[in-house]
C-alpha cells in the first residue's frame, strides 16, 4: 500500500499525541491522586431504612478507619437530605468519605468549583474520600436530570475549622 | 483527469460579500477563542492559586447574609406577636406544584397587651405570574396553633415573594392597632416530589 | 441528465427522506431557540420551567435521532445507487423500512408533545437518553425500537444491493461510497444491539406495568453501549461527504482511498467499547474498565486525525488545480464562495475545535470537572450541532438539486447561511465550555440557585449568558435561510438538465493500491464483536446476575 511519507509522519505525531493523553491521565491518578469513581456496593432502593441512609447525616468513623468521618446523603427527588434544608457540615484537615445514594430516580452530586462530581444511581452507593484545607462554603447541585423541579435541587456544604467543628451535631 | 474548476469568473458584488463573510464569519470566531485563550492563561498564571487538591477550579462563594423567608426564621421578631416558620415546602404534584406555608406563634402573647394578630398575604409573585389574591391568617384566641397557607402553582412556577401586611391590635393605653407592610423574600424553597 | 433522471425511484425515497429530516431540523431548531433563551433567562415566559424538560428531550430527539437518522438514510440511497449505478432491488421493501421509521417518529414524537397537553398521560420527559427508573409513556418506547428496526431494514436493504452487485462484478473493489456506507452500517448493527435489549427487554415490559420495579444501572450501561457509537454513526456519513464530494468540491481529487477505507475500518471496530467513557463519574462500574474505555477512546483519535490530513491534503491539491500556491496561501484560492463547499469546510474546522474538548471530555479524571456540565453540550454542539448538521445542511445544497432535477434558489442566502452558523455557534459554545468550567450544569431549566453563585473563571456569567443567547438567534436565523433555501429550490427551483456539476473524479491514490484485506468484511466484523466482548461481557454479566431488574428501583412516571 502507498502511504506518502508526509502521511506517515502524521500517524506517527497522533500516535505520540495519544500516548501523551493517556499518560497525563495516568499520571494525574497515580501521582496527584486524581481518581474516579469505581465499584463499591449495591443496596436495594427499596429498603433503604435498613441502612445507615435511613439516618442521614456525618458521622465519626469507626475506630481504625482509614478515614476520619463518614458523611451519608440521600438524594431524592428534590433535596439531599443533608444539604438542602441544612449544610452538611465537615470540618478541615481530616479525611472524610462521602456515601451518596437514592432511592428514587438518577441524580448528580456537584460541590460547585470543584472536582467532587458523582452520579447517583438508585441501586449503587457513590463512594469517594476527600480532605478539605481551608475553611469554605460551597455551592452543591443535582446536575443529573430528575423531574419537573430538579433545578430546585440544591444546597450547601459547608467547611469549617477543625477548632469550630462541632462534634455534638454529629450522627450517633 | 482533473474536473476544471467551478465558475471562476464569479461576480464583483460576489467577490465581496465572500470577503466581508470570511472576515467577519471567521474573523469574529476566531477574535473570540483568542480572546478566551487569553484569559484562561491569564487567570491560570495571575489568577487566585488554588487551595487544595480538590479545588482546582474558580472558587464559588455562596450566598450569605441575604435576609429570605426559610423555614425555622422567625417573622416579625420586632412585635409582640412574633410568628414562626415551621414549615416552608414546595411539593410537586405532576400537574401542579403547591406551595406550603405553616406559621404559628412563637409565645402566648401576653392578652392584656394584644388581641390578636391578622396576617394578610396579598400576592404571591412567582417568576411568571402575581397571584393576586388575599390570603388571612388570623390568631385571636391566644393559642399556640399553627395555621396553614397553601397555594396552588402551575407546574414549574416557584414562589418569589410576596407583599404581606401585618395587623395586630394592643389593648393596652400605649397604641390600637399596629400596621406592619412587608415584603417577604423567598429564597430556596424546599421541594419534594408527591404522586 | 442527473441523479433524478438516471435513478427515479432512488431519487424518490430519498427526496422522502429529505423531507422528514428536514421538518424534524426545523421544529428541533425552533425548541432549541426556546431552550437557549429560557436558560438565560432572556425569556421565561413563553414554557414553564416545568415544560423545559419536554422541550429538551423533543430537541434532542427529533434533532439527533430523527434528523440524522432520515438524513443519513437520504444520503446512503444516494451513495450506494449511484457508486454500484443500481436502484434497490426491491422498492416495496425500501417503502417499507421508510414508514417503519415514519411511523415509530410519529409515535414518539406525539409521546413527547403530550407533555404540552394539560392533563394528558402521555408524557415522555425522560430527555433523549430516557434513564429509568423515569418512565415515559410505552409509545415513547415502542416509537424508539421501530425507528431502529426500521434503520436496520435500511441497512439490509444497501447490503442487498452490494451483494446484487457482487454478483455481477465478483473481482471489483467494493466502490468507496458503498464501502463506507456498508460500514458505517456494520458499526450501527454491533452497537444498536445494547438499545434495543435495553428498550425490548427492559423497558417495554416496564412502561407496560408487567414488571412494577427496574434496575437503573443496566438499562444506562445498555444505553451508553450504544450511545457513544451512535454519534459516529452521525458523524461517519459527514466523513462520507468529506472523503467522497468535498475534494471534488474544491476542484480536485481525494487524497487517498485506501486512507479512508482504513478510516472506516477503526471506526468499526473501536466504536462501541468506548461507552464507559460516558459513565466515568458512575458507581458501580469498575475503574478497570473505564480505563480500557478511555484508552480505546483516545486511540479513537487517530482516525480523526488521519481524516484532517487526508481531507486537508485533498482540498490542497483542489486548490492548487485551482491556480494555488504556496504553503497556505492555497487556502484563498478554494471556493469559499459556494455554499456547498463553505459549509463543509466550516464544519471541518468547527469538528477540529470539538475534538480538542473532546480529548478533555475522554480524559477520565478531567473529565470529572466538567461531567453533566453545560460543557458537556457545547462540546457536543461543535461535534453532531455543527461537524455534522452543517455538512448535512451544505451538501442539502449539492444533492437537492440533483434529487428534484431543480437549480438552486436565493444562492446569496445560501452562502451566507454556514458563515452565520459558524459565527453563531463560536459564540454559543464558547460560552457553554465556560459555563462549565464554572460548574454550570446541563439539561437545566434554571441555572441559578439561591444558596450560591456560580463564578466564571474569567469574565462574568452574565457574559457567559448573553453569548448563549445571542448564539442561539444566530443559529436560528441561519437555520431559517437553509430551510427557505430548500423550500424554494426544491419547489420552485428552475428545472435543468443538470442543476449542479455531479460527476465525482477517482481518487489520486485509488482502490488499486489499497490491499484486499481491507474489503474484507467477515475480518473486521469479528475483531469488532471480539472487542466488545472484551469491554461489556463481565461487567453486564455482573449486573444481570443479580436478578435483571434488581436491584430495583421502584417506578417514577414523569
């Protein structure tokens, strides 16, 4: 087959092109720990009061966790239970793992301006680790169509100083 | 062999619009994405550094300090009779959304002082439409009880505000009747999904 | 004598093709009008917000699924007659997958219009990716699963004429046109096989109440099986125009034509394991296999890559036959005055463009800053909004001619409309990548929120705001003059005996020199199911095993 050499130093560019992209990506999850979602565990929508869904909230991990709080969200058609009617509240400097699930339709987790995004998917448990640095308010949005009124899906979450965290308000 | 070019031989007035198109159908975009590229380099390298490795993005502030009616906000704390928001929810029918406003007295007032109080909702703004019509709720009798307001919305539409008028009437030597206009903001409004 | 005089009866079931792609281009645009200034804010009042959602999911619906489906079938029947030089071979059986598709868009089109009716129970506002548990009315789904049988009869039908043909020319190369037609079909038969499980066995029993409960994660990774394909099965027919009328359109010859059957091949075999790389933020599907994913896509890239050369290299040597030199000041020299081979060569630019938020798109964990952002459609309104419907709407300007035997009309109009569309759509996908980068979510009927402000990395929102709007007019407008344009030609357009130039000249590097391994069939069709397999058996086993609709989610109509 007849392939002009100008040709062939293209394919040869867009290959080196496309090992490039994988690697930045491949880099960014090992080096910055810039992960994704993966497959954690599945739960029946159903019957989520058997679950610690069933009371919502942030919780102090057990102790040996390799994390510092355990935060639960319901999302459901039309509020994260917590977050709309109250921030969730974290505090800085600990590791905290979020658990996000809903027993009703599909919905979106987004912390506007940040990289904490997870779709919710009745069945499944969305579960990822983050820390926060400094103290912060952040916007949070449902970015998955989920009705009529998802655009009234919202809240907030809201970082204070490990000093103000108030333990008291946690989950038992 | 070759195809012979298209008519090459198209008019002036042609040749110009041609012209005028290239410059302004492909100069404009391209005066665009330089301009974007510029300010995304710019706000990377003299922007605000970013604060941690989960934050790598314009930050976002959110809304504080801005006085709306949530619920759990107590009305009218600066009279005798102050009302509390004990709920405040949107519930969403498939034709047609409610909005749900349960008020009651904070105290008992005190009935040497007060009679009782008269709220009167005029309108109902949503982003589309005002709902122009009055809506009384009235405590006379000195109980705690909480009264209910709901309002029928066409599907889509959420509350904005409202004007409310406030009447509550002294017994005692100092005044008869107190009249309190308000402007009542509402920011979220909780919804929940009902069949 | 042109394509209406040589192939009648083709030129007929094209022409009605034509017809219903183009009313459904029309009544798609005017709702994403709507859509535009509604989100903005521009004009709240003429739906609810409520009525957004039906809005967007007929926008999406008749725009990429009914327009490109009607128009690809038009330029398939075009393609193959003309390049074998044989009608189909059987016309009751081409009327027939013609009103399948018909009839299933009217089915589901009146599903979605439903939701505009006070009270009715028709309703599908389940938005074009129709994720359960949302339940949208049965006719909804049974509409979507005979638009694909019937595209699949279609397919059948082109297959049959090939093999026609085949018999009658047993050591010929298979013609370029039909080639990439047969492939592109080849690749639609691997992928629509996820749809239509999902919406056979999953979802028709359900919208029809005999199973009361379903499990969303299956019928969204069936979905994405498909739906990522799918949008090569929208832009391979505009790389069919690029490969096979573009060069002759700039007054030369195509580069290469072994080039492009290898083009074809890639994007058969690599298509459908991409799927995961729309569910990169999901629980519940391993990272293992979204990696594979990712890899897969970006090796995608190549492809695209050697299409810019190959079509860059064959527009050169047009130009250069046109009295170019130079290294780019050949550029000038191209015909940028006819409409048919300005807007295919905007379209090429604009796809260059979508590529590169593409790659972002496909990079996994960059990918987690802007998924279900209004990036995400920006992106995609550079990708099927412009790569491929401008190219669809310019060659409407070559093809329409030959298929009603009429010249075109009101050419100013005509040439002016891709320059406003490239225009218009700069300024409104500009704004939608940076509405996303400031965490602006996609399908929403009101993008503010009271507890928080979204902050643009650079300017304001409300900039941000204005260029959706004033984007979206433009399209509108130059969507108007395409519609006015073929409207008048094709109804009262001046008859000829040959209304535009259509002889197609060889490649400069034909068939001959592309090895024979190339045109087998049986080869690639098996690498391409072996790969699917390698992405999709273990994880869709894994979510099966468990019971098909467990877990499950109790039912939610919309």
């Amino acid at each position: 087959m007849h392939i002009h050499r100008f040709e062939r130093f293209w394919i040869g560019v867009s290959l080196v092109a496309i090992a490039i992209f994988i690697a930045t990506v491949v880099i960014g999850f090992s080096v910055y720990d810039l992960r994704v979602i993966g497959a954690e565990k599945t739960v029946d929508p159903q019957n989520l009061q058997e679950t610690k869904f069933a009371d919502p909230g942030v919780r102090k991990a057990e102790p040996g966790s390799e994390v510092d709080y355990e935060v639960y969200v319901m999302s459901r058609q039309f509020m994260f239970n917590p977050g709309t009617a109250e921030p969730i509240t974290v505090p800085t400097d600990a590791k905290i793992r979020f658990h996000i699930t809903s027993p009703d339709v599909l919905h979106g987790f987004e912390v506007v301006g940040t990289n904490l995004n997870t779709m919710v998917i009745p069945g499944q448990v969305a579960t990822f680790t983050t820390r926060f640095d400094t103290p912060k308010t952040y916007g949070l949005l449902c970015n998955e169509y989920c009705g009529a009124a998802h655009h009234v899906m919202e809240g907030r979450l809201k970082v204070v100083s490990k000093s103000q965290f108030n333990e008291k308000q946690l989950v038992q | 062999m070759d195809q012979v070019p298209q008519s090459s031989n198209q008019s002036d007035s042609n040749k110009w619009l041609v012209r005028i198109l290239l410059i302004i159908g492909i100069g404009i975009p391209v005066l665009i994405e330089l301009f974007t590229f510029s300010g995304l380099v710019s706000s990377h390298f003299f922007g605000e550094a970013p604060s941690a490795t989960n934050d790598r993005r314009s930050e976002t502030s959110a809304k504080e300090n801005i006085p709306l009616v949530k619920q759990g906000d107590t009305l009218f704390s600066d009279t005798d009779y102050p009302l509390l928001v004990d709920t405040l929810r949107l519930e969403i029918y498939p034709d047609q959304w409610r909005f749900i406003m349960e008020l009651k007295p904070l105290w008992k007032p005190n009935r040497e002082r007060s009679e009782g109080v008269k709220l009167t909702f005029q309108n109902l703004v949503t982003q589309q439409q005002s709902l122009e019509e009055n809506r009384v709720l009235v405590w006379t009798d000195n109980t705690l009880d909480e009264a209910e307001i709901t309002w029928i919305l066409p599907t889509g539409q959420r509350p904005q505000n409202a004007k409310v008028t406030y009447r509550s009437t002294r017994q005692d030597s100092l005044t008869g009747t107190l009249d309190i206009k308000r402007h009542f903001e509402f920011g979220h409004v909780p919804a929940r999904y009902k069949q | 004598m042109t394509f209406i005089d040589n192939y009648p009866k083709s030129a007929k079931i094209a022409k009605a093709n034509f017809l219903v792609a183009f009313i459904a281009l029309a009544i798609g645009g005017l709702f994403g009008l709507i859509q535009a200034l509604h989100r903005t804010g521009w004009a709240r009042n003429i739906i609810s917000s409520a009525e957004y959602y039906t809005m967007l999911t007929g926008h999406g619906v008749l725009l990429a699924l009914v327009f490109t489906t009607f128009f690809i079938a038009g330029l398939f029947v075009w393609g193959v007659t003309r390049s074998l030089d044989r009608e189909p071979e059987n016309m009751a059986f081409s009327w027939s997958w013609f009103w399948i598709m018909l009839i299933g868009t009217l089915m589901a089109t009146v599903a979605i219009l439903g939701g505009f009716v006070e009270g009715s129970s028709i309703r599908a506002a389940v938005l074009y990716t129709f994720y359960p548990p949302m339940q949208a009315h049965p006719l909804f789904y049974i509409g979507a699963a005979l638009l694909i049988i019937g595209s699949w009869m279609a397919g059948a039908d082109w297959f049959r004429s090939y093999l026609a043909w085949r018999k009658e020319h047993p050591d010929e190369r298979i013609p370029l046109q039909t080639y990439m037609t047969l492939f592109t079909m080849l690749m639609w038969y691997v992928c629509t096989v996820g749809v239509a499980l999902e919406v056979v066995v999953l979802l028709i029993p359900w919208s029809l109440g005999w199973v009361n409960q379903i499990d969303p994660l299956l019928p969204r990774t069936l979905f994405w099986y498909f739906g990522h394909a799918v949008v090569y099965f929208w832009l391979l027919p505009a790389y069919f125009v690029w490969y096979s009328i573009l060069p002759k359109l700039s007054g030369g010859r195509l580069f290469s034509d072994s080039m492009a059957r290898i083009v074809f091949i890639i994007f058969l075999i690599l298509s459908t394991p991409v799927g995961y790389h729309h569910q990169y933020a999901d629980p519940g599907i391993t990272v293992g296999f979204k990696f594979y994913a990712m890899a897969t896509t970006l090796l995608l890239l190549l492809p695209s890559l050697l299409t810019l050369f190959t079509v860059v290299a064959s527009m050169e040597h047009g130009a250069k036959q046109r009295g170019g030199k130079g290294y780019f000041a050949w550029l000038g020299k191209l015909p940028w005055g006819e409409p048919a081979f300005a807007g295919c060569a905007l379209a090429g630019i604009m796809f260059a463009a979508g590529g590169f938020s593409g790659i972002i798109n496909a990079a996994m964990n960059i990918n987690i800053l802007v998924h279900n952002t209004i990036w995400v459609p920006g992106h995609f309104h550079l990708t099927v909004g412009t790569a491929v419907a401008l190219t669809f709407m310019a060659i409407s300007y070559w093809l329409v001619p030959q298929l009603t035997g009429r010249k075109l009309k009101n050419k100013t109009l005509a040439l002016i409309q891709p320059y406003l569309w490239f225009l218009g759509m700069t300024l409104m996908s500009n704004a939608m990548h940076r509405g996303g980068l400031a965490g602006i979510p996609r399908r929403t009927a009101e993008p503010n929120y009271s507890q928080f402000d979204f902050e643009a990395v650079f300017g304001t929102i409300s900039e941000i705001k204005w260029q959706i709007a004033i984007g979206g007019i433009l399209l509108t407008v130059s969507l108007v003059f395409f519609l006015w344009v073929i409207f008048n030609s094709w109804f009262r357009g001046e008859r000829a005996d040959k209304p535009v130039d259509d002889f197609i000249p060889a490649a400069l590097s034909g068939p001959e020199h592309a090895p024979k391994i190339l045109d087998n069939i049986k080869l690639w069709v098996l690498l391409a199911i072996a790969l699917v397999l390698i992405a999709y058996s273990v994880p869709l086993a894994e979510m099966v095993m468990d019971g098909l609709f467990s877990p499950g989610a109790p039912t939610i109509p919309v």
